[in-house]
C-alpha cells in the first residue's frame, strides 16, 4: 500500500460550535439595536433564525454525543450577512463573511496523508512535507509522531473510520522512505 490516511479528532469543535452561536445571538443583537425602526416582517426572520439557531444546537450536540460530525453554522452567518447589507453598516457583511469562512476552514476534516512522495499534513494552508525533510515518522500505539529534522515534531492521537492501519506494515514503509 504506498498511501496511508489518517483521521486526527478535532477536539475544539464543540468551542468552535459555541462560539459560532454566540456571534449568531449577537448579530441578531447588533441588528435589533441598530436598527430599531424596521418592518415587522425583519422580526420575524430574526425569531426564525435564533430558533433555527436553537434547533440546529440541540442537533449538533446529539451528533457529538453520537461521534458523527457537527454540523456547520457557515449558512447562518452567510444569512445574517445578507440582513447586514439591508443596514448603513456594511462592515457587518465583511466580517460576517470573513467568521463564515474560519469557521469553515476550523472544522474542517483533518487528515494527515502518507505517500510515497512525503506527508500532507493538514495546516491552512496544507503543508507538504518531504521525505528529505522528516527525521523520523513512525506510528505506535495510535499515536503518529513526526520528527523533522529542524527540530519541530507533530504528534497526534489518531482515529480509525474505515481500515485499521498495521503499524509494523506502515513503519516498515516510512523506515524504507527515510533511508
């Protein structure tokens, strides 16, 4: 087998969930006290999405409880962004698309790649490590350890989804890449 995948647990989801949802609650904060002369119709959007809100939280902490992965709140915030362009304050927009699109890139998957050409390690942006550039890389325990030769070492807990790596099988691998 010349690529090996494997899964490391984003542990700072279920921050990264309550955060999203405090800068939910205080946009639709920001937009009741900043613009308290809009229709009727407005409020009702803003119940509907702090419910929506509410909803997809309950959900979301069924799906940790259960180990599938969380949902995303990237929707709601491209949503409310919309509402901001409907205001004088445009900076709203900006920022709202900007939090959408970290919170995007933080709850992604992370997946560390072994192949034959070297390691892709899931930094933003990716890093592609070559072999020429690692000390050491071995698998123990389900714990991966790479050690690079300018001294920075990663290590990770991983997490099995499908195939069960063989470690000595792997090893065996990375020993005859760093030769």
């Amino acid at each position: 087998m010349s690529n090996y995948q494997f899964i490391i647990p984003n542990k700072k989801l279920v921050t990264y969930q309550v955060f999203s949802y405090a800068i939910i609650l205080l946009n639709i904060a920001g937009l009741y006290l900043l613009n308290p002369q809009q229709e009727s119709w407005s409020w009702g959007i803003y119940l509907l999405l702090l419910l929506l809100s509410a909803f997809r939280a309950i959900g979301d902490y069924r799906a940790y409880k259960s180990k599938r992965s969380l949902k995303s709140n990237v929707l709601l915030l491209v949503i409310i962004a919309l509402f901001w362009s409907r205001t004088e304050y445009n900076m709203g927009i900006w920022i709202n698309l900007l939090l959408a699109g970290l919170y995007f890139i933080s709850t992604r998957k992370l997946t560390i790649v072994v192949s034959e050409d070297g390691v892709n390690y899931p930094a933003f942006p990716a890093k592609n490590i070559q072999w020429s550039e690692i000390s050491n890389l071995i698998l123990k325990d389900d714990i991966l350890t790479i050690d690079l030769k300018n001294n920075k070492i990663y290590q990770h807990q991983i997490e099995y989804t499908g195939n069960v790596v063989n470690e000595q099988e792997f090893n065996d691998f990375c020993r005859t890449r760093l030769v």
